[in-house]
C-alpha cells in the first residue's frame, strides 16, 4: 500500500504544482509508514520526482492522452491507484485537477476534499484542513471513505527535498473507448508569456490605470519580475483586457506567492479571488482604498509615477545580478 500522487505535466515537463503534491504526497506517507508512488502521463522526464520523496514512478506512454480528457485520466489514474493499493490520492487544484477529481472520487468511491492547506491532523480518523468559502475562513474535515482524495491548494505546501531513489515502472491501463466520446479538437494558449495559473508573481491592474492604452507599465513591470499579468473585473468588462486575466472571486483565483494590485480599489470580489495569494502590494492614490486593509505592503501614490521607477530599479538589480 502506498500514497498515489497524480504528477501533471504539460507539453512532457513536471509542473511545479506537480512536485508539491509529490512533497505533500511524501509528507502523508511518513505519517502513515508508507512510500509514495507516483503516476506521470506523457512526461519525457520523471527524474525529478525522486527528489521531491517518491518512491515509484508509473510512467503511462499513450498517444491518446496527449491532450487532456477528465475522463480518461481517470479511468487511467483509478487503475494504477488499484494496482497499488491506495488508500490516499493526492492531485494538484489545478484547472484541469478540479475537472478530474470528481469523476476519479465516483471511480473509486472517495472522499474528496480540494484545496487542503496542510498535512492531515490525524490519519486515524482522517482529518484534513482546507479552506472554505472563497479562502476567507478554514475547516477541518474528516473523509470517512477506505480511499480517500485530496485536492491539495497551490502553494499551501511548498517544494521539500526528500531524495529518494525512485524506480520506474511502465503502466498501461486500458482505457474504455467510452472515455473517448467527448473529442478535444484543440487548446489554444498563449505560449509567450507566464500563465496566472502557473505563475509565481501576479502583476495586476485596475481602473486606476485610466485605459488599455497605459497597460504597457503593467507588462513592463511583470517582464521584469517574471510574471503573469492580470487585471481587475470591470477592466475586462470594459474590454480593455481579455475575459481571460479576470482575477477575483468571478474570475480566475490566484495563490500566488507575490501578487501586485496597481490601481485597484479591492472590492470584496476582487480579494476574494485572491486571498491566497501569500503576499499582497497595493499601489493606489487613495489611502482609504479597502485594499490597503487587506495588503502585507502598500503604497500610497501615483501610479504612473511609481510603476516605472520600480521597474527602471528592478531591471538595475537584476543587471547588476546577472
């Protein structure tokens, strides 16, 4: 018996997300004098999870799940959780996991809980803590089920080293045609830029920024940092941003470990959506703008004026760095 860790991968790189369920995944297995195995579809290189504490690597080759399908994957995680045993799952919440949980915890007859924050406070009963309610309060939650799955909140963790010597194992489900009736035709992303979802720092901004035509301080300053680009709702309903950068309690939600709102007043949607976020900066003219409340680090001031200084002193670090 082991603890199965769902490894995501895109384009056959490991993400990030998919280490820390790994590092996660090893932490359950120390509490329940276990080892960890590891399932990986289409990755060129599962080296790395060893590092991060699995034991085993299940590397499924299949041309059919070259593109995502919830179903399929499912089906094909639900099979190698049966081979081995595993009475804990543990998978990322990431856009593609939430779409694949449910259907993996009907597979299995599971108890799901997404967005787990920590280790298990007992595994006997099996208790979990995990946030609620657009990340604004915290509960604890017993999964009484035999197998139980964990959708665990990115960033909540973090990377841990665990060197272990992983072994590798090719494994091929078979997959009912059935898992194939909904046919994905195409994904289109944009490949020249950090995705919010993936990203580490956010850089966003709000009507304080007047119009579209004044965006090129925000993806000055998040090309410096390395960073995704986001921006408020009525930025995107005014058009002057696609749907797609809409953060906030309606849009897209974000746990990143740095998150910089320009302009942007922080109704209780907006700090909703990102309340994960483990650091919170607030640049706005308006002391009494409600995001202040919420920020680890503000500043009061112009925007137009302060943005660029930042990014000039930014760029002379890392030159000075390189």
């Amino acid at each position: 018996m082991s603890v199965l860790v769902y490894t995501e991968s895109e384009e056959g790189k490991i993400k990030k997300i998919a280490l820390e369920a790994v590092s996660y995944a090893k932490g359950i297995a120390d509490q329940m004098g276990t080892s960890v195995t590891a399932v990986a579809v289409n990755a060129n290189d599962t080296s790395e999870l060893g590092k991060y504490g699995a034991s085993k690597v299940l590397e499924v080759s299949n041309d059919k799940l070259k593109k995502f399908n919830a179903e399929a994957y499912a089906d094909a995680i639900a099979q190698a959780a049966k081979k081995e045993d595993a009475k804990v799952i543990v998978l990322s919440t990431s856009a593609n996991d939430k779409f694949l949980a449910p259907l993996l915890a009907v597979n299995l007859n599971a108890g799901y809980v997404p967005n787990v924050v920590a280790l298990p406070e007992s595994t006997s009963p099996f208790k979990v803590k995990h946030s609620v309610f657009t990340n604004k309060a915290f509960a604890s939650t017993e999964i009484k089920t035999d197998i139980k799955l964990i959708g665990l909140g990115k960033n909540s963790y973090g990377l841990k080293e665990n060197e272990t010597s992983a072994s590798t194992e090719a494994f091929s489900p078979n997959l009912d045609a059935h898992d194939f009736d909904m046919e994905i035709v195409s994904v289109d992303k944009a490949t020249d830029k950090v995705t919010i979802a993936d990203a580490e720092i956010v850089v966003s901004g709000g009507r304080g920024l007047k119009g579209p035509e004044n965006w090129g301080m925000i993806e000055d300053l998040a090309k410096v940092l390395g960073a995704a680009t986001a921006c408020s709702k009525p930025v995107s309903d005014m058009g002057w941003r696609p749907h797609s950068e809409h953060v906030g309690q309606t849009g897209k939600p974000v746990a990143s470990n740095l998150y910089i709102a320009i302009g942007i007043s922080g109704a209780i949607q907006h700090l909703a959506g990102i309340n994960a976020s483990k650091v919170k900066v607030v640049i706005n003219n308006d002391p009494e703008a409600p995001f202040f409340k919420a920020a680890d680090y503000g500043i009061v001031g112009d925007a137009f004026e302060i943005v660029p200084k930042l990014t000039e002193k930014l760029k002379e670090f890392k030159a000075q760095n390189a």
